[in-house]
C-alpha cells in the first residue's frame, strides 16, 4: 500500500524534542525559555564610551586623509575652517604621501565637547621618499551632546606635518 503507513510520520514532519514518537510537553516551556533569552539578551548590551563613539567617527576621517578622500574629510572639519582646510590639503596632493597613522589616544573631556586625538602621522614626499614621522594632538569639538563631532585644531608636538 502506498501512502502513510501506521506508525511512521509523513515526509517532512519533523517533531522537535527528541526521537520519540510524540509529543512531549516539556516542549512549550523549553520553547518559551528559548523565546525569553533571545528577546532579552540583546537588550542587555553594553553601552559605548564616548571614547568609542568618538573613535567611530575618527578612524574613518584619518583613512580618508590617507587615501585623498577630501569630500569625506571636509565633513569632519569645522564649518567655518573647511575651506581654509581642503585648500591647504589640497596643495599637498600629489607631493606627498600619508604611509600610516596611528591613533595613539582618545580623550573626551569632562564637559563631553571637546576632545582630544593624538596622532602619529608617517608620510613621504614624491620627490624624497624618506619616511618621516609627526606626532600631531589634535582637537575636536561639537555643539552639544547630541551634535557631530568635527576637528578644530590641530597642534604639531613633534617632527613636522607638510
């Protein structure tokens, strides 16, 4: 005879809770403490600093400095240096080359507006390919809590920046 046979489960009907042959009431519960811990476990995460947060946004601004990106630097700077910032950048394209940076410091302040980022700049000239190396503190400053961060200064603390 075809079809279903006694005893046996139809293709493709799988029953959870083991091999048995049945249903097993354990089930429902064990279901709904799974349902619970799916639900609840993301809720449970682990705030950012604002250190994090703030290095959210830097990492991104210093590989856009490495590879040229000057729209996507120019939104970090502030408004009312941007312009004075893309012309400087700008006249360095070309001659020199950023090899690497490393953040080596981020620090918001108590009043969670101002920060400061140290880094290390390593860059070459086309013409002079020797690496030198700038050690840079940089400031970064927004409005409010809730506002973009944006780079305002810049401090050269040790070799030179082009």
């Amino acid at each position: 005879m075809r079809g279903r046979r006694s005893g046996r489960r139809p293709l493709g009907v799988f029953w959870i809770g083991g091999s048995g042959t049945g249903y097993n009431p354990c089930m429902r519960l064990r279901s709904a403490a799974a349902a619970i811990v799916l639900i609840t476990v993301p809720a449970c995460g682990v705030t950012l600093s604002q250190e994090d947060k703030l290095a959210d946004i830097v990492y991104p601004f210093y590989d856009a400095w490495r590879w040229e990106k000057i729209p996507s630097l120019a939104m970090r700077v502030a408004p009312d240096d941007r312009s004075t910032f893309v012309e400087d950048y700008q006249s360095t394209v070309g001659d020199v080359c950023y090899a690497d940076y490393e953040i080596t410091e981020i620090n918001v302040l108590e009043d969670h507006v101002t920060a400061e980022v140290a880094v290390t700049f390593h860059w070459y000239r086309e013409a002079d390919p020797t690496l030198v190396e700038a050690q840079v503190i940089e400031t970064w400053q927004r409005d409010g809590k809730a506002k973009p961060w944006y780079r305002t200064d810049q401090e050269v603390v040790a070799g030179f920046m082009p």
